[in-house]
C-alpha cells in the first residue's frame, strides 16, 4: 500500500477537519451537492444489493448527507446513525435530522451496541491507521452484517495517465489502496462480499493534464462538484449520462475507474450442538 510519510500533524490528528476542512465541507457548493437528489446513487445502490434494512452506521459522516438520503429515500427501513470529529459539519447533519457520534470512532465504546452495516465512504484515504479503523467497524457489526469501503483507485486511468497532477494525490490522501491492498488489509477479520470499480470523471483528468500538477483549492473543488451535479440533474443531459455510463462500465473491466469499492462481510457465527 502506498501512503505518505512524513504525515502533517494536523491530517494525522483529523484537527484539519475541525478546521480549514470544515469550510469546505460546509462550503453551499458541497451541501447543495451532497443533498442533491442524484449524489450517492451508486453507494446507495450498493447497500442496498447487500443490506436491505437495519442498523447503519456511516463512518466520516460530514454533513450526514448519506444517512439523510438513505433516511429519506427508504423511509422505516434503516436506523441511520453518523460519526466524525469535524463538530461543524456534524452540527449541520443533525440540523437535518441525522443522529451522529462526536469524536474519535476508534475511542468511543458502543456499549454491545451491533451494525448491520458499517460505511467508509471516501474515508479511509484520510486516516492515519485505516487498518484499525476496519478492526473497530468488524468487532462492532452483527454476524453476517457488512462492511462498506470506496477509496480513489490507485490503478486508475487518472493515476496512470497523469500521475502526480492528479489532484486526488494529495496532503490529505494519507493512504493509497488498490483492489490488492483493500482485500489484504481485511484478509483476517473480514470475508470479502464484492469488489467493483466505480466512478469516472474525465473533465478532472483534463483539467489536471492542462494545469500541470497545480493545486486545487477547496472553493475550486466545491465548484466542480456542483457543475458535475447539475449536469446530473438535467434531463436534457440523459443521452449523455448513458454514454457516460457506459464508459464507465467499460474502464471498469479493467479496472481503470477513479474508485475502487469493497464490501466485506462479517462471518456468521457458528452454531454448533
């Protein structure tokens, strides 16, 4: 697994995500984005294959976004609960009717409390000891229960056209996973359930290539996301979100798309006489 070292204090700790990082997070690009009605339509239809109800606990939940969608999109059916240390964004989520968990998830006990499912939704890239993080989602899942991860796919087209420019390598992409390095880091506590690759944003690999490994601002991200996410929504746009689809799902046979996505699943237990 490839990860960076030395890692500045304030990654290591999460404290940028109290900070600098919560502006963006609560940036009104970022929130009309993440609680637009076409965002996380791949996550949702992931979790949905494997966990069709139950406790859902969504690891780096930010501005809850996730746990708002599946709430309100599957009414009754899962009992959502968030946790992050970014005290902004968590505020804001239960604005919106999110419960969530303040601070360090590696610290905090669950008093025998049980997951159906456990997400990591572009988290574990940003956490210092990812392996115990999993850990913690395994001991804390029901048996049978399922474990979520998407992370950027270091044997992306992206990665291997425009290496460094890419502007998903970057100070606060503390780890970097392949499909290889997902399924080792889970071999001794965790089945694997699926392994797909997901996601593709060419406009990101152009922009990159033309401006040469120069830094994106966050204000600059939150304006991509938003562009990106009002061209979902436009109907005019469906022959062109058809096409784009359909590219995806060709890079995906080779595993060349932006994401890389895992689910594991925690093993049932025996029940012997």
């Amino acid at each position: 697994m490839v990860f960076a070292n030395p890692v500045p204090a304030e990654f290591a700790s999460g404290q940028y995500y109290d900070t600098e990082g919560a502006e963006y997070y609560l940036s009104a690009e970022k929130l009309e984005s993440d609680y637009s009605s076409v965002r996380f339509e791949r996550e949702l239809k992931l979790l949905r294959r494997h966990c069709q109800s139950g406790a859902v606990l969504d690891v780096g939940c930010s501005s809850g976004a996730f746990l708002y969608q599946l709430k309100h999109r599957f009414p009754g059916v899962y009992e959502i609960l968030g946790t992050d240390v970014s005290g902004g964004p968590l505020d804001y989520a239960q604005s919106k009717g999110v419960p969530v968990l303040r601070g360090d998830f590696l610290a905090h006990d669950f008093g025998g409390k049980k997951f159906d499912a456990v997400t990591f939704w572009a988290v574990l890239e940003h956490l210092l000891e990812p392996k115990r993080f999993l850990e913690k989602a395994a001991s804390i899942l029901k048996p049978g229960g399922f474990c979520f991860v998407l992370v950027p796919n270091m044997r992306s087209l992206a990665v291997r056209a425009i290496g460094k420019r890419y502007r998903y390598i970057y100070a606060q992409h503390l780890n970097y996973f392949t499909v290889a390095t997902l399924r080792k880091i889970v071999e001794t506590f965790l089945e694997v359930a699926e392994m797909r690759f997901t996601h593709f944003n060419p406009i990101v690999i152009w922009q990159d290539w033309r401006r040469g490994g120069v830094e994106i601002s966050n204000q600059e991200r939150g304006r991509l996301l938003k562009r990106t996410t009002a061209c979902k929504e436009k109907p005019a746009m469906k022959p062109v979100k058809s096409l784009y689809q359909l590219t995806e799902k060709g890079l995906a046979l080779f595993g060349l798309t932006d994401n890389a996505a895992g689910v594991f699943r925690k093993p049932p237990t025996n029940n012997r006489d």
